[in-house]
C-alpha cells in the first residue's frame, strides 16, 4: 500500500524543512509542501504495492517537480498521461525570477518529457507502466542562487550535503522498503550512486540522464534508454 511511502515522504518533507542553506544557495524550494496535494495524489493513484523497477532522479528540475509535485513531471505528459492536475501553491520565499506558476506552467521540462514520453511510448497507458514500475526523486529541494541559476544537490558544500543525504538515504531506504523493486533505475550517474549506497538488494543500474545539457542525450536518447533496459530484461 502506499501508506508508507506517503508517512516516509512526510518525513523527509519536515527533515528536509529543517536544514539551512548559505549562500551561494539564495532560495530552496520544497515541493513536497506547497504542491503536496499533486504529490500525494501522485502516490496515492500509482505508489501502490510492489513494483518491479523503481527510476530514480536526483531532485526537481526548475520547469518540472519544482512546479508541479511530479517527478519528472513535465507539466502535459503528468497532467494528459499520469493523470494529475491539483492546485499548488507558492514557495516562501520565492525568487521573483523563477515563479510557481502550477500546472499553467508553459515551460516544458525536457529531461521530464523524454523520460515520461518515452514510458508513454513503450507502455502505451499509465496503468500498464505503473503496473510494475515507479518513478521517484531522492531529493526533493530545489536550490537556485540570487541570480535564479539552478544548484544541483552534488554542488552543495560537504557540511551542507551530510545531513541532507542522511536524510534522502533514510527516504530512500524506506522507499525501497515499500515498493520492493527487482531493478534499480538510476537516471544519470548521482542517482545510482544514490542507490548503489542505500539498496540492500536488487539489481542496480544507470540509464543516460535525459538532460538537454547533455550532447549525448540529445541524440536519440529514448532509444539509447529503451536498449540499455531491455537488455538489462527491465521490460
């Protein structure tokens, strides 16, 4: 059931509330608070029971999660395919450069829309793919500078990443705990680093991080992606 993963994700919501970041870390935003309602809706409607594979992010993206609550969640694919589309709320504070607009969000969140469109492709409907697979973040903060400029989790400063990933590692053990996954998915190399450290069993591994900064990925990355899980018998 996903009631664990919803009182996990609670957790690491207040835990994560509680550290403090200094500059060149300006804003942090929590999407598991302001935009709960998608997110739980998320775990609610396909969090449940065990799944065959898990995917695993490193944190929101700017255009994605941070708007809308959805891993990944490019704002048409998670409102059209996976079927959620929920009021949100407003960071506090929140950088007068990089808005909460919600589900009106008219940027698309590339990395979301390779990795959810190449899930609709393959699957076809969401009940087939959530039927054995999950997507999940292990950071759910965003980090911008003063500028507005995106901070990744692996830019942090060691004594501001400890307790952080002490954190995200509880989450993700409980996580793994819950959904009891054949395969471990990392999308892009910080992300299976992740479970390689937390994942007591199952088979982990990588798949190229869908990114557009990535030369590699804006070459036919959902091929790329789909030939690496099926030889790996994922699908």
């Amino acid at each position: 059931m996903s009631e664990g993963l919803i009182e996990a994700t609670l957790e690491l919501s207040r835990e994560v509330d509680a550290l403090s970041f200094a500059e060149p870390t300006a804003y942090v935003y929590n999407p598991l608070s302001y935009a709960w309602q998608a997110h739980e809706t998320y775990l609610k409607k396909w969090g449940q029971g065990r799944k065959r594979a898990i995917f695993l992010g490193m944190n929101p993206g700017p255009w994605g999660m941070a708007q809308i609550g959805v891993p990944f969640g490019e704002i048409e694919l998670a409102r059209d395919w996976v079927g959620i589309d929920c009021p949100v709320g407003k960071p506090d504070p929140e950088h007068p450069k990089r808005p909460i607009e919600g589900f009106a969000c008219k940027r698309s969140e590339v990395s979301g829309r390779r990795l959810w469109g190449m899930f609709k492709e393959k699957f076809g409907t969401p009940e087939k793919f959530f039927a054995d697979n999950f997507v999940l973040n292990y950071c759910p903060l965003v980090f911008m500078e003063e500028s507005g400029r995106n901070r990744t989790p692996d830019k942090l400063p060691a004594e501001e990443r400890q307790p952080l990933d002490e954190a995200c590692d509880r989450f993700l053990q409980r996580a793994l705990q819950e959904l009891d996954p054949e395969f471990l998915v990392g999308v892009g190399a910080y992300a299976e680093k992740c479970l390689l450290r937390n994942a007591d069993k199952g088979k982990v591994m990588r798949i190229l991080h869908p990114s557009p900064a990535s030369p590699i990925a804006n070459r036919d990355w959902p091929e790329a992606a789909v030939k690496v899980l099926d030889e790996a018998g994922v699908w």
